[in-house]
C-alpha cells in the first residue's frame, strides 16, 4: 500500500510486540512518538487510521466476525478490524482481499 498510508504504517513499526498480550506496551512507543508531534501531524495520523478501518467496515467482513460471535457487538467488529491494522499493510492487504477471516485468530487479541 505504497504512497498515502506509509506514515501510518512507519508510525505502527513502533510497537513493541515483547509483551504482545499486554495492548498498553505494545503501543507504548507509539503513543509516546504522537505525543511529541504537532497536532496536525496526531490528526493525519488519526484521519488515516480512520480511513484504514472504514476500508474494512463492510457486511462481509462483519458477517465473518458474527459466525465466530453471534452475539457480536459494534466493539468486537471495531477490535477484529483494529487487529488488522497492527499487524501491518502485509495483514491488513489479505483481510480486505478476503484472504484472511477477520475472526479466524482475532477475537479481540492483537497478533
């Protein structure tokens, strides 16, 4: 995904995957880095962030989710699609192709 969402990405490369259950570290570096950035440079960030997630808000991919949880809430589609945004453009490429279930390894986890 070349071109627009590199700053996106580049920023994501920050986490910290040591204690990959524990989503605060994971971010940590990530947070820290936005919070010394202008406010423009945290809302392109945020505008872009946004954009990745709604490319992946669509019936199929939430059907997929309700197969694995029927009695899936707004928050747990919102979780498996953020899941696909950390793990990289790689990850996020394959769930929106279809090639990956969103609900195959992701319930709410990061990688």
């Amino acid at each position: 995904m070349p071109g627009k969402f590199d700053y996106f990405w580049i920023t994501m490369e920050l986490c910290d995957w040591r204690d990959e259950w524990n989503d605060d570290k994971v971010l940590r570096p990530v947070i820290r880095y936005l919070s010394k950035q202008d406010d423009q440079i945290i809302f392109a960030f945020d505008d872009l962030m946004a954009e990745l997630l709604y490319g992946l808000d669509t019936k199929k991919l939430a059907a997929q989710c309700e197969k694995v949880d029927p009695l899936m809430c707004d928050d747990t589609f919102l979780n498996s699609r953020c899941a696909a945004l950390i793990n990289g453009p790689d990850f996020y490429e394959k769930v929106k192709r279809g090639d990956w279930t969103l609900a195959e390894d992701y319930s709410g986890s990061i990688r």
